[in-house]
C-alpha cells in the first residue's frame, strides 16, 4: 500500500520552523507594477510638474492614461508650436522645467519652434516626444524620423526611451538636464511598444542642480574691481532667478546707488519704480541706454552674457581693455563676445547671497551716475496723456490707460515685433518674471504664453500685446484659453503689416514695400467665437470705454478679453 504525502504547507515549510504566528504570516512585499508611461506621470510628479501641456497622438496614449488620474493637470493645446510655447513660458516662470507632450514626425516638427525658443533664451524644458514602436525603426514606418539628428543641435540632451525600466530615470535625467549649468530644452523620444510594458514603479530620486557661488578669490576680485569703478553697471538677465534673490539684489543696489539695465525682454527683475533702474538694453534700445555699455567702466552681467542683441551685433563693449564680471553657472559662456575680465561660475541666487554681505563705501560719482541714468528712464517711461486724440486709434492712449490701473503683480507677455515696444517703454514691470517673452524674436509666442502666464498665475491681471501678423500665428489657443479658463487681456495692434521687416525693408529698400502688408479679418469677432469678450476700436476716442469692458468682463465674466486695436502704420513707440 503506498502512503499519500499531504501538500506543503505554511506549517511545514522547514524555514518556518520555530517561527510565531505573526512571522509566519510576513512576507516579501512584492513591488508595484505599472506601464513605464505610468511610471513617466508619477515621475514628473514627485519632481513637483503640476501641469503639461499637450497635442494628443496614438504614440503616447499610455502617459496620456497615465495622466488620466494624475495631480498633474493636462491642458489640451490646439497646435504643437502652441503647446511648446506653453511650456516653455512655463519654464520662465519657474523654478522647474516646463513640460510638453506631441507626437512623431508632424508633431515633433511643429513643436521645434518652441524649442528653439528655450535654447537662445535659456529656458528649462523638456519635449516629450511619442515615436513609432521599438520593432518598425529604420522601415521607414508611418511618421517615422529621426529624433536625435532633427533634435541634437538644438537641445542639451536627446534620449530615447528604449529600456522601459529606464523610464523614471530618463525623466530624473532630462529634468536634471534641463536645470543644472545654463538652462536649456531637453527631448525625450517615447517609442509607442515600450512605455506600454509594465516595470516595478520605483521612482527615480530627483537628481540635486548644483547653484554654484562666490570663490574667496571671486569676492576679493569683485569687490576690488567696484571700489575702482566710477561708473558701474549690473545688467540683469535670464530665468533662473527668485523673487527673493531678485528683491535682495535690488536692496543692495539700492543702497549702494549702483544702477542696473535689464536684458532685452527681460525687464523686472528690479523693479520698474527702483531709483536703481536705468532700463532696457537691446534691439531698439531707447537712446538713454544705448551708449551705457560704452561708457561705464565697470560691467557686472548677472544671469546673461553680453551676446549679440545686447551688444548690438556683436559691435559693443568688444574693447579688450574694458573691464566685464561674467556671473553665470555656464562655465563655457555660450554667446558671450567681448571682453572677459572674471568669471564667476554661479546662478544669480547663489552670487547675490554672497553679494550682499559685500558692504561698500558709497562712492558720490556712484550717485551722480545712477541719478543721471534713472533720470532719464523716468522721462522716457512717463505715460502719454490719457485723454483721446481726434482721430484714429493709439497704443499711446491705450498704454496710457492701461498702466495707470495695474496693480503691482501685473505680468505681460509679448512675441516679437514693434508692437512689443510700447511694453518695454510704459508697462510697469515690478516683480520678477513679470514680463514673458520670446527674446529670439519668435512670432506667434504672445498668445500660449499668456494662457501658461494666467494658469499659472490666475489671480494675477495677465496682459498680452500681440501684433496682427503674429496674432494669427497662434491666436487658436483662445479656445484652449476658454477651456481652461484663462483669462489674460489680450491687446491686437493690427497696423495691416509685418511692422519691424517693413522697417528694415525702408532702410535697405526705401519706398519699395514687398511682402510685408497683410489683410486682416476682425480679431474682435474671433475673440467672440472663441467664447472670449471681443471689441473692435478704430478711434482714439473709444480706447477707454472699449479697455474698461475688456477688464470688466476679466473680473466679472472670468473670460479672456481681446481688444482690437485699428492703428496707423509706421507710428512706433520711440
């Protein structure tokens, strides 16, 4: 007769022997399991992303399920150079990467725009890319193309996701990437087979950016070089500051009666009503700071360089002899001309912490000079009368109007053309990131960077001065503006041209006016059909009237606003 062996069980497993019941009962917690592009939206969101902005496609749906339940708040863009302009004013506006999601091939090329955008303008970013599955590359498969040769000249760092357990730490990666030295856009390609395969969720711990400082040396060099200088000039730039470094240098300024320029379309780091503010330096600089980069004899650049828009075609400050601080985390000074006398290897927090135990004598030529320059600002940024003209309509009276009821958290966004200078001239900047805008000269930015700016910011009035070529550009994204309820002031000066080539069309080509007039249609019924407030003002008397229900229907309505704004040709802010 053969016996019948009984099972296995908890109770007389060998290993178990000896144990309580209580031990007996524990095991191994097994690790959770989820897709990679799961794993891809839970990384984001242990680095602190709260909002993407995407285009969808078939190659990503398993991070766009991912986002389904997500914190992280997905707005939905009409267009992919929309969505890549969101998030790279999202990046401007913190101290973390903004982020977008498109597709392959078509996507991936109308998003190059905004990119292009976040590398001259040194903007965190990073472009999630979805690709074509693992198995079809090199077939010539539908959309297919290649991510790193369309990409790598123009991003710090182009990865592909070909190892799904890689997946948290390719995002720990790119958003590192994006951040750490001089801050730039970063492409992640999404191959569609392989974010579907489940991995152990482990996230990736956020990988530290290192801010950098003073040296010893640095100090004593900096310190030594101010107390010679009867004329220095700080010149502020770029996005990697905080409101508290900003307000810190300020202060110290102030105290010091040492006066500060903003980069080009990056005025408010010090604010706008400082007695240390002398203005903007850049294309169409104002006369009162185009020669300062001349005559100072002190040069400290915080957070820029002097590159070739600053240092009007790389025909400025270009005397070896003159004395320029460099103060930047980029050790290699990518766009940096003329002269270097020291570089100081640090994000402007990180030097201003130290600057700011640096106690000087105030020296009274320091005095004279920041008076004299401040002086000018003032006269240049005076508003221009509030009382309508007869006849047409004018940024001036709008201008006018505008600013004298902005609060103080006020914030503008702009694209590129002569419609920008009226902001340069009047807006009143007085907080940092307070003016967002494409200093590559890149059209169509105004409108998705004043959605990023008010679903960021929605308690805060968000202007946004669009001329009428680069309105139509994408002008669209008022229906994404709508849906998520965005509610930026959008003004349209539509002067029926391509304004700033026209300009230089009559100085190359006087009197023979090609390919820059345009034939516009009524921006203030689009505003309307996008479900936004819309009015159309083609006389100078109407401005007020019109701006004061385009701000009553922000506050009231909790709509976006568009004023349409009918006004000569070749009037120009100075």
């Amino acid at each position: 007769m053969t016996a019948t062996v009984p099972p296995l069980s908890d109770a007389t497993l060998p290993e178990q022997a000896g144990q309580s019941p209580e031990q007996k009962q524990s095991k191994p917690k097994q690790p959770e399991r989820k897709s990679a592009g799961h794993v891809i939206v839970d990384s984001l969101a242990a680095h602190g992303v709260k909002r993407t902005y995407v285009v969808p496609g078939e190659s990503f749906l398993d991070v766009l399920d991912g986002l389904h339940s997500a914190s992280i708040e997905t707005v939905v863009c009409r267009h992919e150079g929309g969505a890549a302009y969101m998030a790279e004013a999202d990046g401007k506006m913190n101290q973390l990467p903004g982020v977008a999601m498109v597709t392959r091939g078509p996507g991936a090329a109308n998003a190059h725009v905004g990119l292009h955008t976040a590398w001259q303008d040194s903007t965190p970013m990073v472009l999630f890319v979805g690709l074509i599955p693992f198995a079809h590359r090199d077939r010539e498969a539908f959309q297919e193309f290649d991510i790193k040769s369309w990409f790598d000249t123009g991003a710090k760092r182009v990865m592909v996701l070909d190892h799904p357990e890689r997946a948290s730490e390719i995002v720990a990666e790119a958003m590192f990437a994006a951040m750490s030295g001089r801050p730039g856009p970063v492409v992640v390609g999404l191959p569609e087979d392989i974010i579907q395969q489940e991995i152990d969720a482990e996230i990736h711990p956020v990988i530290p950016v290192a801010e950098g400082g003073m040296t010893v040396s640095d100090w004593k060099a900096l310190k030594a070089a101010l107390s010679e200088a009867e004329k220095p000039l700080f010149v502020v730039g770029g996005n990697d500051w905080t409101q508290e470094g900003a307000t810190a240098l300020t202060n110290w300024l102030e105290d010091h009666s040492i006066p500060a320029a903003a980069e080009w379309r990056c005025e408010g780091t010090i604010p706008f009503d400082s007695p240390s503010y002398v203005g903007p330096i850049g294309y169409g600089r104002p006369k009162p700071t185009y020669n300062l980069l001349e005559e100072t004899d002190l040069l400290v650049f915080v957070g820029t360089v002097p590159g070739d828009v600053i240092t009007d075609g790389f025909l400025v400050r270009q005397d070896w002899a003159k004395k320029n601080f460099l103060v930047t985390i980029d050790p290699s000074l990518r766009g940096r001309s003329g002269p270097v006398s020291h570089q100081i290897v640090a994000k402007p927090d990180s030097f201003v912490r130290d600057l700011v135990l640096m106690n000087l004598p105030v020296r009274e030529q320091w005095k004279a000079w920041t008076e004299r320059m401040r002086g000018e600002q003032e006269k240049f940024s005076a508003l221009p009368p509030a009382t309508p003209t007869d006849g047409q309509a004018r940024m001036d009276t709008l201008m006018a109007n505008l600013c004298a009821s902005l609060p103080e958290d006020a914030m503008v966004t702009l694209g590129a053309g002569e419609h920008t200078n009226w902001a340069h001239r009047y807006f009143p900047t007085q907080t940092y990131g307070s003016m967002i805008s494409a200093r590559n000269g890149s059209m169509g930015y105004s409108i998705p960077s004043a959605v990023a700016a008010s679903l960021a910011h929605p308690g805060r009035r968000v202007v946004t001065i669009a001329g009428d070529g680069e309105f139509l550009m994408n002008g669209q994204e008022l229906a994404t503006a709508t849906q998520y309820g965005a509610t930026p002031l959008v003004i349209v000066m539509d002067n029926q041209e391509y304004g700033t080539i026209r300009s230089h069309q009559e100085r190359h080509y006087p009197h023979r006016v090609s390919g820059t007039q345009l034939k516009n249609p009524d921006f203030a019924l689009m505003a309307q059909a996008f479900g936004g407030f819309g009015v159309r003002v083609e006389k100078d008397a109407d401005v007020p009237a019109a701006l004061e229900a385009a701000l009553r229907a922000i506050d009231e309505d909790k709509t976006f606003a568009l004023v349409h704004l009918i006004v000569e040709q070749r009037v120009k802010a100075y």
